[in-house]
C-alpha cells in the first residue's frame, strides 16, 4: 500500500509503458490535454496549474495509444541542409554556398545564391536569418495588395514561429491598432500557399470569425482557399522541421 502519491514537476518525464512523455504547466491552458511537440518529436501532457500534473499524468495513461498514433504522424527529423543544396524560398530556388558567415544572396545566370550561409558546412540558423528577411518584405508585400483590395489600412506583420498555426490578426477595436503576426516558415511554402495565409488573415481585418461572409472575402482574393488548406494539413508539419537550430553544425563556429 502506497502511503504518499508521486510528486510531479513541470519539465518532467514520464515513462508510461515504454512512451516518454513529458509534464508541462501552461498558464493559458483551462483544461488538462495532451499535445505532441513537432519540433522536439516529444508527447506532452498539459496542465493549467501544477496541483493538476498528477491528473495530467493519468490522462496520458489513459490515452497512450492516441498518443502512439500521433507520433507516429510526426515527419521524421530533417537533416540539415548542405553545400549545393537546393532551398525553396518564395517559389524560388536558393543554392547554398558556404563561404564565411556573412549571409548575402547573389544572382547569376537566373539563379539565386546564397553566399555566407556557414563556414564549409551550412549553418541553418544563418539560412534562417535571410529567410526571415525575404518573408518579411514578401509578404508585407502581398498584405498591402490584399489590404488594398479589401479598402483597409494595412497593419503592421510580425514574424512568428509558432508551432500550433500559421498565422493570426487582431483587428482594431477601441483604440488598440491592428496587427498581423505570420510565420516565417510560409516562406518555404509553394508561394500560392503561403499568400493564402497572408489574404486570410488579412480578411480578418474585415471579418473577425470563418462564417460565409469571411470564406467570401478570401475567394476574392486568391481564388479557392482549399488546395491551398489541404497543402498545409498534408506537407506543412514537415516544414516545422526545417532550418531548427538544433540541427546547427557543430565545426566552423566563431
């Protein structure tokens, strides 16, 4: 007979039958739940304070066949990139080449390079660093034509790198402006796709909700919204893997 229950802490793991999970508490959750982590490939059981981890722990016994079917969905870890790779950034073809660490891209013979990205191997988080700068002109870009088109001011777009959507808008409302935050990880997206991101969130600055009136106003602006959706339920988790910095190489560091 057990006289005292486990004690459990936030950032444990847990071993249930052979599955790792890991306990976290969440301010902002309401509820106990269970999520998988597709950047770190990790089960995690959520509580919203941490007297409830132990009822997180027993729900994740509870549901650890979910959890099976659910990792198993996660795509496998990507490599990180290498010299003479072939990025796609915008619907464009970016050749890594690194010579140093000071990133630049370079045009020739119809061909973007990218010169600096690492030095003798690439270093994703440099390739990052250009990425996010390309996806924020690209798409403050295309949110001022969309904008433009809907007859409202453009908000300012922020670069996120959020794991659980791909973007989000706060229309204006009693004198808070509006804004528009989009992750850059659109930006390794086919370029249709990822500008059906940025028109849905714009849309929002009209339409704050996904009733009939709102699919409307993304129709007009690029057309059939659902290849576009069906894109990212089926490729983009894999995109979440791409350029992590833990994939970093370890020579060639300054």
């Amino acid at each position: 007979m057990r006289l005292f229950k486990p004690r459990y802490l936030d950032g444990q793991m847990l071993d249930i039958d052979g599955l790792a999970v890991r306990l976290r508490v969440s301010g902002r959750a309401r509820r106990v739940s269970l999520r998988i982590d597709r950047a770190s490939g990790e089960a995690v059981a959520v509580a919203p304070t941490p007297a409830r981890l132990a009822e997180a722990a027993g729900f994740a016994q509870e549901r650890r066949a979910w959890l099976l079917a659910r990792l198993r969905e996660v795509p496998a870890p990507r490599p990180a990139p290498t010299a003479g790779e072939a990025l796609q950034v915008l619907g464009q073809a970016w050749l890594l080449s690194p010579d140093g660490r000071r990133p630049r891209l370079e045009a020739a013979g119809g061909t973007q390079r990218l010169m600096g990205c690492g030095e003798g191997a690439v270093d994703p988080m440099l390739v990052a660093r250009v990425v996010r700068r390309a996806a924020q002109a690209a798409f403050e870009a295309r949110a001022t034509a969309h904008c433009e088109a809907l007859g409202v001011p453009r908000p300012p777009i922020r670069l996120i790198d959020a794991r659980s959507r791909w973007g989000s808008c706060t229309p204006a409302h009693e004198g808070r402006p509006a804004s528009i935050r989009l992750s850059w990880r659109l930006a390794l997206a086919p370029a249709p796709v990822a500008d059906y991101v940025v028109a849905h969130e714009c849309a929002h600055l009209v339409e704050a909700n996904h009733g009939p009136r709102f699919w409307a106003l993304v129709r007009t602006l690029i057309g059939d919204p659902a290849p576009h959706r069906g894109w990212l339920r089926t490729h983009g988790p894999a995109l979440h893997a791409l350029l992590r910095p833990s994939a970093a190489p370890s020579e060639g560091r300054g």
